[in-house]
C-alpha cells in the first residue's frame, strides 16, 4: 500500500489479514531513517524535517499496527523487529508498543524499559487501545532470525527510508517462503518499495543508495504518486513501474 490502513487499502488488508495468526513487524524503515538523522544531518532545519517525518512514520506505523491487532483478533503473536543501521544488532520484541515506547526504541539515544510479559504472549482483547506491556527485547543472531522467518506467516514492514540488505537470511527465507506461498508480505509505503527489484528514495535523487529489493514481484513500485511524497527520480532501468496512489493497494 501506498499510506497503510487508511482509504481502500483498509478493506484489502483487513481480507488478506484473515487465517493469519503469528506476524512480524518490521520497523526498520523508521529506524534506517532515525540513524540518519543523528549521524549525518546537521543543519537545523533539515534535523527539524527528518523530525517531523519521523513522527508521521510512527504514526503510520501505529495506524497499521492498531489494523493488524485490532482488527484480526486471531493473530496469536506481534513480533516487532528492529535492526538498525548503525549495526547493533537484530532485536526483537514480543508484542505490540505504545506509541511512546516506539519512538524510544527507534532513538539511537534510547533504549525501551524492560519489562517480561509472563508467557510471552499477546493478550490481543487489549491491542486495540496500543498499550500492551513492553516485553523483554532480545538480540538475535542472522541464524536466529532465520527461524522466526520461518515461524512468522506474516511479515508487515512499516513506512520510513529503505536501507535493507536482502541477502540478510532472514529477507532471504522471506522472500522464498513469499514465492511458495507460505508467507503473506505487507507494506506501506517503504514496506511496498522493498516488495519490488529496486530499493529507492526521493531524499536520494541520485539514486546512489539504491540497492536491490526483494523482488517479490517483478516491478518497482512508487508509492505516494501524484503527491509531494512521489519520488520524481525513481530509476527507469530497474524494471516496469508501479505507481501507487494514496489510499491505493496492489495485490500481487
């Protein structure tokens, strides 16, 4: 999708969430976006932009995350991933976040409080509301998140900058198990470019941070088309373009 749970794409994703019992979150996008602001933006200007920004991802990401719990009370576990691009490691919680504790978890300053969640289980009655406890975060080894790949039937990746290295195992096992079906891919905005062959951004007009994508589908998306938000540089030797409105959802 193009802006997540909001306008057509709500009915979409809510039919394609049905069956769906154990997914994870991937917040890396925001946190790809949240290392870029503390390690290369000086000016003060361009720090308030990427601030701003960075709260609309949360937002956005707590939109989708409010869809996928609240919505679909059959999902039995969240799992939110974070690996950031400053290298310190996968990290994985079990169950959902509130808003605050999000925007502590993708600060390179901060950290979110610890605290375990019994059994480690999602009482999904309360997702609604986005106050599940914080649990336990652990980091996980390339190996470890092979296996949760393997675990998870649905993998969501939020809105934010991409940055992702699909060779990763976890991204590998993804994008393999996509292809036979046995895993459901949702993204918004950023999620649904990492979807495609090409891995793009309109603060890269150069194109010289692209990287391949997924290639779960033979194309490059843009998402947010006709809008400011529209990358207008987005490389046309990659492959066929699919251009996705705000609101907008393409199944594939």
């Amino acid at each position: 999708t193009s802006s997540g749970s909001k306008g057509a794409a709500v009915s979409a994703m809510k039919k394609a969430l049905e069956g769906q019992q154990h997914a994870i979150i991937s917040i890396d996008p925001i946190c790809h976006h949240a290392d870029m602001m503390a390690e290369g933006i000086q000016n003060p200007r361009d720090r308030m932009e990427f601030k701003v920004e960075l709260e609309s991802y949360i937002d956005g990401a707590m939109e989708d995350l409010a869809l996928i719990a609240g919505v679909v009370d059959k999902v039995k576990l969240v799992r939110v991933r974070r690996s950031p691009a400053s290298g310190h490691g996968v990290e994985v919680h079990d169950g959902l976040l509130s808003k605050d504790m999000l925007s502590q978890w993708v600060s390179p300053e901060s950290n979110v409080p610890v605290r375990t969640l019994g059994d480690n289980s999602l009482d999904m009655r309360h997702a609604p509301t986005m106050h599940a406890p914080a649990v336990r975060s652990r980091k996980l080894d390339h190996l470890e998140m092979a296996k949760l790949a393997m675990w998870c039937d649905t993998i969501f990746v939020t809105g934010g900058k991409p940055n992702f290295d699909v060779e990763e195992p976890f991204w590998k096992v993804i994008a393999e198990r996509f292809k036979t079906g046995e895993v459901l891919y949702m993204g918004r905005s950023c999620g649904s470019i990492l979807a495609g062959v090409w891995q793009h951004a309109k603060a890269d007009p150069e194109n010289l941070a692209g990287r391949p994508g997924l290639g779960l589908i033979d194309a490059v998306i843009v998402p947010h088309a006709g809008t400011a938000g529209e990358n207008p540089n987005v490389p046309k030797d990659k492959g066929q373009l699919i251009r996705l409105a705000e609101g907008d959802s393409y199944k594939f």
